[in-house]
C-alpha cells in the first residue's frame, strides 16, 4: 500500500520527515520535489470522498486489477 506524507528539506538539505512518522528499516520512497510550496488548505471535496473512495481502493481484487502495472525493480 502507498502512503503520501508531506516533508521538508532542511537548510542543510537533509529530507525533515513529521515526527510522527517512523519507516521500518529497508522501506523504499518516491521522492516528489514540487516547483512550488502546497496550499495550506485541502480541497473539501476530495476529504469528503476519501473514505467512499478507500473502501473500493482497499480490496484485494483491486489490487489483482492493477498488478500488471507494477513492476518490480
């Protein structure tokens, strides 16, 4: 399953991850570097969506559907 957190890059340029975030050892991340900073605010709709959404996204046969896009490296 993929998670998306929002992070920071320190002036040092070291990735600043929220503290409430701990990655078990060996995890593997996609890094995205936006051209500009996010909004302060969420989009109303998607919030109100997101859990309709989950329940059809979080079944394993959807999982079954997309495999053939995934690929291992």
């Amino acid at each position: 399953m993929l998670h998306t957190y929002k992070a920071t890059i320190d002036q040092k340029g070291n990735l600043q991850l929220p503290e409430n975030i701990v990655l078990p050892s060996g995890s593997q991340v996609l890094i995205t570097v936006l051209d500009k900073p996010l909004p302060d605010t969420v989009n109303d709709e998607a919030l109100l969506s997101e859990q309709a959404l989950a329940e059809d996204w979080n079944k394993p046969e959807e999982d079954k559907a997309w495999e053939s896009l995934q690929q291992e490296q």
